[in-house]
C-alpha cells in the first residue's frame, strides 16, 4: 500500500469517528476541537480543512500522528504497524 493510500485510509477513519462522509466547512471546526479534547494536539481549522476539503495529501509528521491518536493508535507507526502489514 502506498502512503497516499494510507493517509486516504486514515482520513477514512477520522471521518467515521465523527460520523461524517463528507464534512463541510462548518465541520471542520468540531473535528479541529475534538482532534483538541481527545489528543491535546491542536489541529486548526484550516489544516482540517486543507486535509479534508481540498484533499491535502503531503502532512507533516505531527498532523498525521495527531490523526492517527485521535483515531485511536499510540501514533502513525502504530497505525502503520497494526493496520498495513507487509
């Protein structure tokens, strides 16, 4: 699996734990505070929205390690480790 095929997979798990398919501008602003309450990382909303709305796909190792944290791993390697085997 390629890395834009994980961070594809990541978003897909960030958004189900939000309940969201398709988050809107308004969205971003609860997945930016709940990202907050659940890791302490802040993640503003316009990084949310540059990741979910205009499909960024290059993130720097402390947004994908915040994703990955809210979405339930220790961090991406941990993501990396327990859901993409070689």
């Amino acid at each position: 699996m390629t890395n834009t095929e994980q961070i594809a997979q990541l978003k897909v798990l960030v958004l189900s734990k939000m309940n969201l398919e398709h988050p809107t501008l308004k969205d971003c602003k609860n997945i930016s505070e709940q990202i907050f309450n659940k890791t302490k990382n802040y993640l503003s909303e316009r990084t949310i929205q540059s990741i979910f709305i205009s499909n960024r796909w290059v993130l720097a190792p402390f947004i994908i390690n915040s994703l990955a944290q809210f979405s339930g791993f220790d961090d991406w390697e941990d993501l990396v480790k327990k859901t993409w085997k070689s």
